[in-house]
C-alpha cells in the first residue's frame, strides 16, 4: 500500500503536470540559440534595437507570410506579441501599440455628414450610444431588435457611407469590430448564429451576403471579417462600398429553423470598427529597454484565431529600426530532436494542421512524443523535404517498453502517403486557390515513397495501441531511408470502448465502391474490408441509397439547430436530436465534410455534441465518385469535399487481394475519429453519457476551447491539451477538475 508521503509526492507531480499543460508556454529549442516563447504561436522574427525608449518595426506581414510558404494567409492582428529576451530567454510580453488598423467607425455617435449614418429598420426599437458599455472611445452603439408577427423574413440594421473614401477599402484584407449580445428566453434558440453580414457595393462578387461571426453570449467579442476572399469571392472590388447591413432573419413557414420567431429579442452592442492593411506603412511600437539583447514579435494568421488580446499602449515618437531577421516557423511545428538533415529535412506537425507543399521548415526542435490510451488509434504527421528528388523506403520499428519485456509491434501501425487535390473553386473564406492536402493513401512498411525536389510530402503513420498494452514509456523508431526518427509514446493507464462511441450513420455507396475497385468476384471479402475500415473510424455504414435513420430521431443540420427546443423534445418525448453536416453549414459553423477548412473543423464536432447534449451524427454520403474527386474537388458543386470521405483507388492495384481493397481514407475522415475518440474521453471522465441540464466535470473541460457552437478554439493543439488533462484525472481522482473553468470576457 502507497504511504501518504508516496502519495502526496504522486499529487504533487500530477498537479505540476496539471499546470505545465494547462500554460502550455513551455520553451522549445531553436537552431538560432533563441528559445521559442510559447508553442501557441507558430510565427516569429527578430528585431534588433540598440537604443532605449519608444521603437517602430515595419512589418509587411504579407510578404512575411508568403516567405514562411503560406499561401494568401490574412493577419490575425490581436495575435500580435512583442517578447524581449535575454542570452536567448524570453521574458514576458510587453505592451505595444500598432497602426495597421484603420478606425473607421468609433460608435461614439450614431453618425454624422461625413461619415454616415447608422440607419435601423422595423425590427430595431430602440438604437443609441451607450456610454457605459464600450471597448473604445466613449461609447458603442446600442440597439434592442424586438421580432414581431408583422416582422419580415429579412430585417436589421445597416451604416451608410457617405465618404467615398470611407468607402474605399481596396488596400485592406481585414475587417475588425467588437460585439457583444443578450437575448431574452426566447431567442435562445437562435444563439450563437444571430445575423448574417452584408457589404453592399461589391463588384465582381456573386455574393454579398456571409453567415454571421462566431459568437458567446453576454460577452465581447472580437470579430473579424476575412475581405480578400470574401466568403467563396476570390477577388472581390472593394473599391466602393456603399453599406454594412447586419441581417436579423425571422423563421417563415417555408424554411426549417434556425431563424428568429416572434417574441424573440436581441441587444447589441458593437463598437471598434477597423479596417486592416496588413501590407502596407503599418507599425509596431513598444518601449525597448537595454536590458534586453532584442526583440521578437511573434504573430499568427487569421486561420488560427482565437489569442487572447494583447496589452496595448500609445507611445510618442518612436525610432523605426530596420534591423528586422528572417521570419520563422515554430512552435507546435518543429524539428525532431535528434534527426540530422543530411539525406532529407524532417519535422512534425500537428494532425489537426493541414500542411501545404511550400510551407517553410520550422527552426524550433523537440522531440516527437504522443500520448494515448489503451484502445485509441492516435496519428502522427511528419513532414519530409528533399533537397533533390528521390526514391526512400518507409518503415517502422516495433515500440519497447522501458521496462525492458513488453513490446508493441510495428503491425499496430498504418502508413499514409498525404496527397493533394487541387482546388480551383473557393468553399469559403478559409479557402485559396492550389494544392490541398486530404486523400491519405495507405502504404506498407517498408514501401517507398518518392519525394519531389523541395516540395513538403507529408506522411501519416497511424497507431492502435493494443487493448492489452502495459501502460508506460515506449521508444521506436520510424526510418526513411537512412534517417532515424526516434518515437516515444505513452501509453495511458485506462482504455477507450472498443468500436462504435456515439451513434451515427455514414452513407456508402457499395454498388459504387465495388465497381471502382473491380471486386465483383470478392463482393463478401470487400464489403468485410468496408465494414472493418469503418469500425476503426468508429462511424456506422449505412449501404442503402438514404441512411436509415431509427423513428425515434430528429435531425438537424448544423445551422437550423434550436437548442431549448430539442432538449424539450428529448426530455418530454423521449427523441433522440442527431446533427446532419451539410455544404450549408457555412462559417462561422463547423463543417467536417469541406476539405479547404482547417483541421479543427473535421475535429470539433463530436465536442459540440458533447455540450449540447446531441445523441448522434449522420452524413448522407462518403464515397459520391459520380465525378472524379482526384481531379475535380468541386465535385458536387456545393463545396470542395462534399458527399466523400473516401476516395476511389487512382492508381494501378490487384484487384481481390488485400492491397486491392484497402480504402483510401480523407484528413477530414481521421480527424473526425480524432474527434470521436475526444468524446470518449469525456465519456470516460463523466462515466457515462452527459445528462441535459446537469453540468458536469467533461463540460468544464470542453468549455475551455468551446464557448459557442460557432465560437470554438482554431489552435490545432488544444484537444491535445484537453486529453493529457483528461488523462491525469482518470489516472488520480484525487484532483478537482473545477480548476478549468472557462471564465469568459463579459460585456458588463
């Protein structure tokens, strides 16, 4: 029996561990001697000052983000850090001021000649500045939306330029502003998705009009309003815009939900309205001391948003230095500590971070670790550049315990070759034109892969660690060519549900899949293969033509979801609520079936499902091959990747052997199972199924990332987060999991 000095000591480490992950600031290792401040922030550059007092850096984050191989990445300006350091330390963030931003509405006033006029419509009763309630300035603007019988289907508020200057916004990317919003018992239904957005005077532009922001109640919020693209228009002609109108929507007896009723009632204020030139004479000014050797700003892009706000302050006077370094990648993407780049440059990101062909490699260095539990397939994505073209055999080791007797084989791997689809039409605002990667095409071990001449070819290697493994520390190794890859994975003492985890029903179109893989001769053998590829995705396969989907259930897409009213049904009529995702399922909501969104999105929606109380999943189709996905992503013309989360065999194969009827799985697909296996850990962690109305210890873990069904964490790291939490508490149920809260900014 443990003494209690055992297990304090036992306490003490886990609730060290506690604190380390939940800061998540630890230092990483950099080839340039600098420790890298905190692994939240994926970007920096150095900037060198030899004075004291008020300092200007002039960035042109375009040109910087085009330099670290981002394809037309938009600035996530509150994301912006500038850190001192000393002998290669970081200290803490100082403030700073920046002039990227353009204030073009303060909300101070409801208008005036110059500028324009905040103009309400029927629905608005009540508009005016409120003196109390701001983010800037002295005020914000007011407005109280009451939804009457007589209310119309479309109706709000808009600004009216009167400057054509005001109205001229070609040289900006980003639109910013603050809101915050309340809704009276009513209305609850329709949070978070309470407006949709529209710029009138577009050019060029098929569309006008975008879903709303994604929003918490009764808080600010930051928002900001990708311009170029706008929504899936690529090249929009911002040259004249005439209005901002923010649409309130009243449901209609033609639509099905997700709209306002009457009785409904919405406040709003909004304020800090700003416009972003992220390319142009824009400044960071701080105050440099000369205790410091210099200065790195660390930064982000819009993709990844969701940093808390930086410390501002003005400063007057400030000496611009030019003394700027090159900018670099690090953070979660890093080198394997380890590795020598002599055949190949090898490093690590994480899965839910879809990695393009030119993105630069990371200078920050670490070693590759992962964590799961007994039962839980976890991924690994490295990333391979070759100086020069070439042919490399693929393989991994079997894993050895520290223990020195128990091992895990190197057939509890699958390999991956990442492939890219080109995307020629936009989804939406996250998308760009060019190669995305999804099809994860399987390989075995040992098999070669060849690599193009500079070009990042990611690989994915997969992991079920078996239900029987000994919890503890194991090493491996995974080799390409003649480079070793040193592995470790801990293995956590507790084991996730075999098999299915929430209830769903995937579409798959056997008739279909059977023809592509020529497996008419082996249909029992093949379908044998979908069934079991479909377990270790832990989703169901439904063969008919429409998934069935048992009486007792309601369905509701992502964005026709009226939360009150289907808890009601579940608890008074005993219903079951799944969520459908459907191509429109737009932004600011979650959609795991578009390929051009981040990996977070494919991830995030069993998480959803957890807090809103929701029972299962379904998506009508996985394998819609009517046209070719390889070579027309756009395929179903609502949305790159709608209707497949497989893809059809595209290079030569025995057909009926086992190599010929392995299925070729989507990033979306396994990221969805990430997801999945998410939800079982909050499972595992409440010991059962969440109760509506009773909040409980998962809840509070997951409101950590997730403030909203539209306002959620894009760093692809915090899951990772959230499991090693969950993994403590299951291991010690002597720490109060209360400690993480979400405390959110409130508007008051």
């Amino acid at each position: 029996m443990p003494t209690r000095s055992h297990l304090r000591s036992t306490i003490t480490l886990l609730l060290t561990l506690l604190f380390f992950i939940a800061t998540n600031s630890q230092e990483t290792h950099a080839t340039t001697d600098d420790a890298w401040w905190n692994n939240n922030w994926p970007y920096r550059i150095s900037i060198e000052v030899s004075q004291d007092g008020p300092v200007a850096a002039n960035l042109n984050f375009s040109e910087l983000f085009d330099n670290l191989g981002l394809n037309q990445a938009l600035l996530d300006l509150r994301s912006i850090r500038v850190i001192p350091y000393k002998d290669g330390k970081p200290g803490s963030p100082v403030p700073f001021q920046e002039t990227y931003s353009t204030l073009i509405i303060d909300a101070d006033s409801l208008g005036d000649d110059t500028s324009g006029h905040w103009i309400p419509e029927e629905s608005i009763s009540d508009i005016r500045i409120d003196s109390e309630r701001f983010t800037q300035g002295i005020g914000s603007l007011y407005l109280h939306a009451r939804i009457l019988d007589s209310s119309l289907s479309e109706n709000g508020f808009s600004f009216q330029f009167n400057s054509s200057s005001l109205g001229d916004w070609s040289k900006y990317e980003t639109l910013l502003y603050d809101v915050c919003s309340e809704v009276n018992n009513e209305a609850i239904d329709q949070t978070p998705d309470l407006y949709s957005f529209e710029l009138y005077g577009l050019t060029n532009c098929p569309i006008y009009e975008i879903k709303g922001p994604g929003l918490a109640i009764n808080r600010w919020n930051g928002v900001s309003v990708s311009l170029k693209p706008y929504g899936s228009c690529l090249s929009p002609n911002l040259s004249d815009i005439e209005a901002m109108k923010f649409q309130l929507k009243v449901n209609m007896p033609w639509d099905n939900g997700g709209y306002f009723d009457p009785g409904d009632e919405v406040d709003f204020w909004m304020d800090n309205f700003r416009l972003v030139d992220q390319d142009g004479d824009g400044q960071i000014i701080w105050n440099a001391m000369d205790e410091f050797d210099k200065y790195y700003i660390y930064f982000d892009t819009l993709n990844h948003e969701g940093h808390p706000k930086p410390a501002m302050d003005v400063f007057d006077e400030p000496i611009l230095t030019s003394s700027l370094g090159e900018p670099e990648a690090g953070g979660y993407f890093h080198k394997i500590d380890g590795v020598s780049d002599n055949q190949i440059t090898v490093w690590n990101a994480p899965p839910t971070e879809k990695i393009i062909q030119t993105y630069k490699t990371p200078i920050a260095s670490q070693p590759l670790e992962i964590h799961a539990a007994k039962g839980e397939f976890e991924p690994i994505q490295l990333v391979i550049n070759s100086p020069s073209e070439q042919t490399l055999p693929i393989s991994v080791g079997n894993l050895f315990h520290d223990n020195g007797r128990n091992i895990i084989d190197a057939s509890y791997f699958d390999i991956f070759r990442v492939d890219f689809v080109e995307i020629s039409t936009l989804s939406d605002q996250y998308s760009r034109l060019g190669y995305f990667p999804d099809p994860l095409f399987p390989i075995n071990n040992h098999q070669s892969v060849t690599f193009k001449t500079g070009l990042n070819q990611p690989l994915w290697f997969r992991i079920k660690v078996p239900l029987d493994a000994t919890p503890g520390t194991y090493h491996g190794e995974i080799i390409i060519g003649k480079t070793n890859i040193p592995i470790k994975l801990i293995v956590w003492n507790f084991e996730l549900p075999e098999g299915l985890i929430f209830n769903s029903k995937f579409g798959f179109n056997l008739d279909q899949a059977i023809e592509a893989y020529q497996a008419g001769a082996c249909q029992e053998a093949f379908k044998a293969s979908v069934d079991e590829t479909f377990h270790d995705y832990r989703i169901s396969p439904s063969f008919s033509e429409n998934p069935e989907i048992p009486d007792e259930v309601l369905l509701y897409t992502l964005s026709s979801y009226e939360v009150v009213s289907a808890h009601d049904l579940q608890i008074e009529l005993g219903k079951k609520v799944w969520w459908e995702f459907t191509y429109t399922d737009t932004p600011p909501f979650a959609n795991p079936g578009v390929i051009d969104r981040t990996g977070v999105e494919s991830r995030i929606l069993p998480v959803l499902a957890w807090l809103d109380r929701v029972d299962g999943l379904v998506y009508l189709k996985t394998n819609d091959w009517d046209i070719d996905p390889w070579t027309q992503a756009f395929s179903n013309g609502a949305s790159n990747g709608d209707g497949y989360l497989f893809y059809p065999p595209n290079e030569p194969f025995q057909p009926c052997t086992p190599e010929g009827t392995r299925l070729i799985p989507s990033i979306r697909l396994e990221l969805l199972r990430e997801g999945l296996e998410d939800y079982a850990y909050l499972w595992l962690l409440n010991k059962g199924n969440p109760a509506i109305g009773i909040e409980n210890k998962s809840d509070s873990l997951a409101s950590g990332i997730i403030q909203s069904d539209t306002l959620f964490s894009h760093n692809p790291t915090s899951f990772y987060d959230i499991r090693d939490k969950i993994a403590l508490l299951l291991e010690s149920e002597v720490i109060d999991s209360n400690i993480y809260f979400f405390l959110p900014y409130v508007c008051h």
